[in-house]
C-alpha cells in the first residue's frame, strides 16, 4: 500500500540533534514525509540531510519579514505542516496560524496568548500559583534594593538562592547566591550564568541590567527532569519526563538523559499543560525542591531542543505530533524505563553534488 505523502518544516533547523529529528520524522511506516528546514544561518549542517533548506529572518521585534518569508516557503514546498524549533518563531508562527492555515497548512501552535505567557516567567508563575500549581516560593524583583530584601525572605544567606530573569531562555544570566562563594564566578561570558554572594554580584553586574524585571526563587536541586509533552484530542496523549544528568549544570547543551516515567513528574507535567493550554505540544523543566515535592522551572509551547533523546529509544515525538496534526491515530509505542539517552557527534555521509569517480579499497599491491 502506498505511504501517504506529507511535508513537514521545521524552524531552527540548525540544532545539534536535528539529524535524529529528521530521522524520526521519516520513520513512519505509513508516511512518506519529506523535511524542509529553515534557520537563520545559511550554513547550518542540517541542510545536507534535509529535502530543502531555507534561510530566514530573525523573528526580532517585527514577524513581518519572518511571516512572509515562511508564507512562500510553504507555498513553494507545498507545506502541510510547520513545527517551530525556537520560543520566538513559536510566537510568530501562532501570532500568523491563521494566514498559515487559509493555505492548508497545519500549525503545533495556534494562539499567541499561551507562547507570550510561557515567555514571561512573572506571569506564568503568578499563572500557575493561582491555578494551585505547586511551585517554589519565588520573590520578583526590579531593583537592586529589591534584590536584597528579595534574599532575606527566602532565607538568605543561611540558604541559597537563584537570581534569574523574567523574560528570557535557557541559563541567560542565571545565577545560584550562595554566601559560600566567595567571589563571583561567571561560568559562562557569553550567557552570564554563574554562582556569586550577594555582594559580589551587586558589585560586579550592572544593576539596570540584572535586577529589573527579574525573579528570586528558592535554590532547586537535581533530580531536574525536561518533559515533552504531546496533547491530541484536546487532551495530555503523551508525556515523557527525561531525568538530567546530574553533572548537567546550566549547560545549554544536553549532556544526557534518562527515561524516568514518575508518576507525580507526569501528573504536575499534564496539569501545566492544561493551565497554560497547550494547543498540540509543548516542554517544561521541572526541579527537585530541598524541601520535598517539585516544582515548574520553565514552560515552552514547543518541543525542547532534545526531544529527539527518544527517537532510538523508541519514539519519535515529532513524527506523533504530525500525525495528531493530519487527524490520524497515534502509533503505539513502549519505553524502557530508564534507559539512557546520550548524544553522540554524528558524521553523515550525503552524496556528492557532483558524482565523483568510484575508488576500489583497499590500496593493496
């Protein structure tokens, strides 16, 4: 029986595991599933194994140049489906789903309202708090001044705690307060995350850039679990939590994972999802308090930048949600608990632009 044909494309295409992305999205025994990728850059890896590539606009403050960008891509490729791979494009394909869909094409996020609230981590954890979600005890903070009284109600410096920003992904200037530390300590230039006493970071950081618009929260530990989420019929279908590995850090790279199917991960994982109202998909961070229980870290209307970690493992989340989007039955499928899940660098070989000579091996006399 022939495989029923569909092209999907998928932004941020340049990251570090989207060959198994792809790979996943091709596994299906009853789709034939072509992949077109966009990125910023034009040199992005990922393009030597796509069935097209594309480079875009940045999303920046204006979609306008974003939107009628990927409006002529889809039209060109006969675009079915678009998933977006990076918090901003989510926010731009759904501020334009609707222009999206008047051309056919399916979108993983359908309303701007649930992106802009998991881009502000003020208002999602007021959000979420008034939901009755369990959380962290959390202070915001716009000045220097609040920065401190901030500390002392959550206990410092008897305990640590974390200084991050409202808006912003990943680790951007994130840093775990500990009157320990006796000096700051910026692990990464670029990013700005690290560890400081309080002294040490009102001393060395520029005050209007680190203490307006940002949270202090109670110190969370490992475990630290990501969790993709799929939502299909209007409800939470799927949900695989992947415990960090515990030398993780704030590294923005994943360094691994492991398949940890908990219960109350799972359970806080589906309600989440329901409050911030996830349309077909999405991701959340979620930590280990001291003082017992869990609690929401981050919240993204997206996959995470790892969910292929359970391709070989057995599931191929992306290539669900594209099934979800046509209207078909998703596959069923079985995970190990715990199995590991490691990146690897993976060379790829692609066939030449132009066919070159065939050489005999080995060169034996």
């Amino acid at each position: 029986m022939p495989k029923m044909p569909v092209t999907v494309l998928l932004t941020s295409a340049g990251g570090a595991f989207t060959y198994d992305y792809v790979c996943g999205l091709r596994s299906d025994p009853d789709l034939d599933v072509r992949v077109v990728g966009t990125d910023l850059r034009d040199d992005a890896p990922a393009a030597a194994i796509l069935d097209a590539f594309y480079q875009v606009p940045p999303t920046g403050r204006s979609f306008a140049d974003f939107a009628d960008r990927l409006v002529d891509i889809c039209q060109r490729e006969a675009v079915q489906v678009v998933i977006p791979g990076s918090d901003g494009e989510a926010l731009a394909i759904a501020s334009m789903a609707g222009r999206l869909q008047q051309l056919g094409v399916r979108t993983s996020v359908t309303d701007p309202a649930p992106v802009n609230l998991c881009n502000d981590k003020r208002a999602l954890y007021q959000c979420l708090r008034a939901a009755g979600v369990d959380m962290a005890d959390f202070v915001f903070i716009d000045t220097a001044s609040n920065f401190e009284e901030g500390l002392r109600a959550l206990g410092y410096p008897d305990k640590r705690v974390v200084l991050k920003p409202s808006v912003g992904a990943g680790s951007r200037k994130t840093f775990v307060i500990d009157a320990s530390c006796p000096t700051l300590e910026i692990h990464d230039p670029v990013r700005l995350y690290g560890r400081a006493n309080a002294s040490s970071l009102i001393e060395g950081v520029d005050a209007k850039e680190f203490f307006t618009n940002f949270i202090l929260m109670e110190y969370v530990d490992n475990p630290f679990f990501d969790v993709d989420v799929l939502v299909h019929d209007g409800s939470v279908a799927i949900a695989v939590p992947r415990m960090r590995h515990p030398r993780q850090g704030m590294a923005t790279v994943s360094i691994g994972h492991q398949l940890c199917f908990r219960e109350d991960v799972i359970a806080l994982a589906s309600r989440t999802a329901e409050v911030v109202g996830f349309a077909h998909c999405g991701d959340m961070d979620i930590a280990s308090r001291l003082t017992g229980g869990l609690t929401v870290l981050d919240v993204s209307c997206r996959f995470s930048g790892s969910v292929s970690a359970t391709v070989d493992a057995g599931l191929s989340l992306p290539l669900q949600l594209v099934r979800s989007l046509l209207g078909l039955a998703l596959t069923p499928c079985g995970l190990i608990e715990g199995t590991r899940c490691i990146p690897f660098n993976h060379m790829v070989a692609v066939d030449p632009v132009t066919a070159g000579r065939r050489v005999s091996l080995p060169f034996i006399r």
